[in-house]
C-alpha cells in the first residue's frame, strides 16, 4: 500500500511556545506513547538559546533520555546555527535540521540574522553535520506567506530549497508556518519545486490556523508528496510568528490518509493516549478536527467490549 511519512514535531513545535512548563520525563513518556502508537520519527527538541526559548533548555536530556529508551526511533533536532549543532552532537544527536527563512524579516525576528546570514550559516550547519555522519533536513519556513512582508516569491523558495539540497540536505521541509497556506497555493507550490527538486526529497509542514491544514496535505498527496510534519493534538506554532496557530495534527492527517487507502502505520486509537497525555500536561482541551469524533468511536468501542 501507498504510504505517508510523518514525522511527528509535537515534542518540539508543539511544546516551544507553551505557557505551561513540561518536565523532561513528562517529554519523554509523551514521545513514549507517540512510539507505543506506531509513530515512526519525532522532531524532539531544539539546540536554540534558551533565553529566546525556554522550553527547550532541556534539549540535551530528552536527547540522552531517547537514546536510552528507544534506540529505532528516527529523532531529529532543530540546530540554528553550529553552536547548536556543537550541543546537538554532544548529547548524541543523529540528526539536525536547519532553519531557514525564506523572508529577510522573518529570519532577524526568529534567530537575529539577516536572510544572507541565515542562509550561510544553515549551509554551513548541512556541511559540518553531514561530514560528522548526521542525517540532515532544512527547513524552508514562511514558505508561503511572511507574517512581516506578506506573500513570500515562489522563485525564492525554490531557489532556497535548492541551496539546501546542494548543501547537502537529505530532506528539504516545505513550511507554512503561520497556517496561511491555501490548496490551491499548495499545488502551484507543490509542482514548481517539484520540477527542480525530486518529490521524495520533500517534507510539507503546515499549520492549521485557517482550518486548511488537511486539504492542504491533500493537495500536496495529489501532487505526488508522501512525507508531512504532523504533531499529536495539533499543538505548535512559532513564537516569533505573529498568529500562528497549532501544527496539522496527526490524527486529522492518519485518518485522512487511513480513510484514503494510504498507511501510516499509526494507530489512531493509541494515538489518542499521547493527545490525552498532552491535554493533562498542558492543562487544556486539545485535539486536531478529527478528535471529537475520534474520542466518541473510542467510548463505543469500550462500551461495546
Ligand atoms: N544554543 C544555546 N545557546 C546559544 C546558541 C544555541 N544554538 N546559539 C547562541 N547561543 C548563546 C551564545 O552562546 C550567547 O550566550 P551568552 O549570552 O551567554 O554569551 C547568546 O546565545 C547570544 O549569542 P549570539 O550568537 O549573539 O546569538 P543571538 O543573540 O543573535 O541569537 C539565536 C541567535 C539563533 C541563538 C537565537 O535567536 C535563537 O535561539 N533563536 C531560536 C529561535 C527558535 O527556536 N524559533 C522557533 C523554531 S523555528
Ligand atoms: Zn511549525
């Protein structure tokens, strides 16, 4: 059967811009039930300053903690720049990605340099990583449109993603990080990168700020994409994005992709368990579109057994 990839970022996206703190060991038994429920690849953590990002200054230990318990599990970690890349490596880390804006704005409000120096550093970052044996995925952010300077050029985007790929990137993450997307962009989108660049080197990252998340993943499949970022609950969103909201949530794409004939390899009814696990922790209702419904086959089926 035709298969979806995802990689699942709630650990990282989903946990840098909440109020409330979670621990290290909370971290870890909520990846734990993202593994128990067939999730294949989490993003875990991000090497960033923890002045600009305080949920993240346990990066090292969810890493330690990881290769501890779950030696298969495909961890990758956000690295701005090769301070991060350093710290990454020390804690054992196999793979990093980069994160590279596609607007000048973007890039000085999310990690203080300008689009030149982003772009630099992240090919930098590729090179060092890829020569230390590490998979590498680069992220091309603001993909879409730019909370500062509005429509982001498709020619620049492409033009990046090739960049990233010359430098080395294994996978080139596609993202709309403030959830602006449309299908319509997303298939225009889709087909020019996909003229320079092979489909299977391609991730799609949305968010579902304007509810567009999961036809935005389909007009990407109908394209021929087959890898996406997800996080369970639909929790995310960037704090240096103005009106970002949650990432595509991982039930909503897995029972998109379930009811289309595509595996996952994910079982929804686990998968629960993480979104119930996020809710306690969070302490707030969460779920993707999908979750209501989901919950309500969850207790026919208790009631039934
Ligand atoms: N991890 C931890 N600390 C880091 C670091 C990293 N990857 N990179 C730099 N630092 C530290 C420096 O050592 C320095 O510390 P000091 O003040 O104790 O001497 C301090 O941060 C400032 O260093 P500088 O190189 O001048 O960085 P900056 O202030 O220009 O900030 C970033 C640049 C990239 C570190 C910062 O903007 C950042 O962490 N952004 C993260 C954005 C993010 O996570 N966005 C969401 C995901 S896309
Ligand atoms: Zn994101």
């Amino acid at each position: 059967m035709d298969r979806l990839i995802l990689t699942d970022v709630c650990p990282r996206d989903g946990l840098q811009n909440q109020s409330t703190t979670v621990s290290t060991p909370d971290k870890l038994k909520l990846i734990d039930l993202l593994v128990r429920a067939g999730v294949q690849s989490v993003e875990a953590a991000s090497f960033v300053s923890p002045k600009a990002v305080p949920q993240m200054a346990d990066a090292a230990e969810v890493v330690a903690g990881l290769k501890r318990e779950h030696a298969g599990l495909r961890t990758s970690v956000l690295v701005p720049n090769l301070k991060g890349l350093e710290r990454a490596q020390a804690a054992g880390a196999r793979e990093i990605a980069v994160v590279l804006s596609a607007t000048e704005t973007m890039n000085l409000k999310n990690i203080n340099m300008t689009l030149q120096q982003a772009t630099e550093v992240s090919e930098q970052t590729l090179k060092s990583a890829q020569a230390h044996g590490m998979k590498t995925r680069a992220y091309v952010a603001v993909a879409f449109d730019c909370p500062f300077e509005g429509t982001t050029p498709l020619e620049r985007v492409v033009q990046l993603s090739r960049r990233m790929l010359q430098a080395g990137a294994d996978e080139v993450v596609i993202a709309d990080t403030i959830g602006s997307a449309s299908p319509g962009m997303v298939r225009d989108r889709t087909r020019a990168l996909c003229q320079d660049i092979p489909v299977d080197r391609l991730a799609m990252h949305f968010h579902d700020t304007r509810g567009m998340a999961v036809a935005n993943a389909w007009a990407a499949v109908e394209e021929g994409m087959r890898r996406f970022d997800v996080s369970a609950g639909g929790i995310g969103g960037c704090p240096f994005a103005p009106g970002a909201a949650g990432n595509a949530a991982t039930e909503d794409l897995v029972l998109m992709a379930e009811r289309s004939g595509l595996a996952t390899g994910i079982d929804l009814m686990a998968l629960l368990d993480a979104v119930d696990l996020a809710e306690q922790l969070l302490q707030r209702p969460l779920g993707g579109r999908s979750a209501a419904w989901l919950r309500r086959q969850r207790e026919k089926s208790l009631q039934a057994a």
